[in-house]
C-alpha cells in the first residue's frame, strides 16, 4: 500500500470517530480544561453539510444535576431550528468538601465556573470546527442562579438567557454586597456592569405559578451563603423571580415573565415555554 493510502485512511478513520463521538447524542467528556469538569452534546444529524447559521444552546442543570436530561429535553427543538446544545456538568464537591452549591454563585474559592463554561465552549468550538458567536442560555433552579449571575458577567457573549425559578437572586442593586447585590461586582470580577450589552440581551425568566415551597430557599445566619439582605427579594421563589423582573426593567433591560399555569418547581414542565422564547430569539437574528 502506498503512503499517500495509508494517510488517506487513518484520516478517514479519524472523520469516522469524530462522527462517532462527536454527533448526535454524545457521550460524556471531561474538560481539557479542568478534567473535574464534564459536558456532553447534541449535534444534529446535517451539521457537516452546512454549518452555516448555526447557533449554541447551553442547558445548565440544577442542584439535581440532570444534565442528560436537559440535553435531550433540547435535542428536537435544535434538530429543527439549526442549533448545537451543549450540557455542562458541575459536579458536588470538586474541592472535597461536599458542597452542592457552588456553580450557582459563580465563585468557589479559586474556581470561576463562569470561566469554566467559556472554556468548554472553546473546547466544543475546536472540536467542530464552527464559532457559534453568541450563544443561548437556560438554567432551572440551581441552573437559574448560575444562568442570571453569568448574564450579568458576560453579556457580550449571551444571544439570549432563560432564567428558570432560582432560589436566591442577586438584584441590580449598589447598596448590598455581591451575591444579593452589586455593590462591589467590580472589585469582584475586575470590570464594572456593562448596561449597554445587558440591554442587548433578551431575558426571559420563568417559573411555576405553584412553585411556592420555601423551605430550601430562605437563607439563615450562619448558613454558607447567608448574607445581609440575602431574603430582601422575596419568600417565595414566584416573589425572587418577580423582584428580579423589575431590577432588570428599571436599568432597561426589556425581561419578560411566564408563570407557567399548574406547575410546581419541576424545569421540565417550563421547557414549552422556554424553546417559544429561543425561537423567537433565533427568528430576531436571522
């Protein structure tokens, strides 16, 4: 067999496994750039054939880490509507303490899971070799914290974001330290809140009209991320998300609210919802 067939083939081989292991439903990889760190993918059957105008959709998980499920929950919407969905996972305790938390306010200890998603997001970049540019966010309950905190740190970078039923809220507010406020969001993140690129946004926040349960979201002295102020936004999570919707609004960022009728904290029963607003979105940009 002559050389030029033997290079021929192993390329072959190598589109082959890329094919494999890199479309349709994924397996789960670990980040090249914190192992600790994982993700999987949907790419659509097409994507080689013209990758052209195709957009990201990033699905965070909750607490519950159902990031599977949430991929999967996207797959038709983006089979159809010429998206790629990336889930990443955030798993307990990568400092090996046990804390299930700490994605959510985007800081714990030395690790920036802002950072961390950009980072998996260059990484699936490389690997299909297309720039999405901005990208579609969603996160439910944990996932909501992370998506809200995220947009107010890179706005730039967010087409769109879908804000599901967090717990605890940080509010456009400069008389309360960060997480419930922005007081200090500079000397935190190094650049002060960008409200022109906020206002570029479109912001969805969505909950369900039953969702009213306390018990896990009201923060008590002494507890890890109790703050002053921490429970000012409201009891229940219909009441944050509400106070969220008008600290957004009166900085001029155009939100819109869905109280989704018979649901109680379940992100699987906002999903309708949730791809109305991304089509929408993706209508606006095309």
């Amino acid at each position: 067999m002559q050389q030029t067939d033997i290079k021929s083939n192993s390329e072959n081989a190598a589109v082959r496994g890329l094919a494999l292991y890199y479309r349709g439903s994924t397996t789960i990889f670990s980040c090249q750039h914190d192992p600790r760190f994982q993700y999987c993918l949907y790419v659509p059957p097409g994507f080689d054939d013209d990758k052209s105008g195709y957009r990201l959709i990033v699905a965070m998980h909750g607490t519950g880490r159902s990031m599977v499920q949430y991929r999967d929950a996207f797959a038709e919407f983006a089979r159809y509507n010429r998206c790629v969905v990336l889930a990443p996972l955030f798993a307990v305790g990568p400092l090996g303490d046990g804390n299930a938390h700490g994605f959510k306010y985007i800081i714990e200890q030395d690790l920036r899971y802002d950072q961390l998603l950009l980072a998996m997001i260059d990484e699936v970049s490389a690997l299909l070799e297309y720039d999405f540019g901005r990208f579609l966010l969603f996160g439910y309950s944990g996932g909501g914290h992370f998506a809200h905190r995220f947009l107010y740190i890179h706005p730039e970078k967010l087409l769109g974001v879908s804000v599901g039923a967090p717990g605890s809220v940080t509010l456009l507010d400069d008389s309360k330290a960060w997480w419930p406020g922005v007081q200090n969001f500079e000397q935190i993140f190094g650049k002060p809140l960008n409200y022109s690129a906020l206002r570029e946004v479109a912001v969805q926040l969505v909950v369900g009209k039953v969702d009213l349960e306390t018990w896990e979201i009201t923060h008590k002295p002494g507890g890890r991320y109790y703050m002053p102020g921490c429970n000012d936004a409201g009891v229940t999570r219909i009441e944050r998300n509400t106070a969220l919707l008008n600290s957004l609004r009166e900085h001029g960022i155009d939100a819109v609210q869905d109280i989704v009728p018979n649901v109680g904290h379940d992100g699987m029963k906002v999903l309708e919802q949730v791809k109305d607003f991304f089509l929408r979105v993706l209508l606006a940009h095309r």
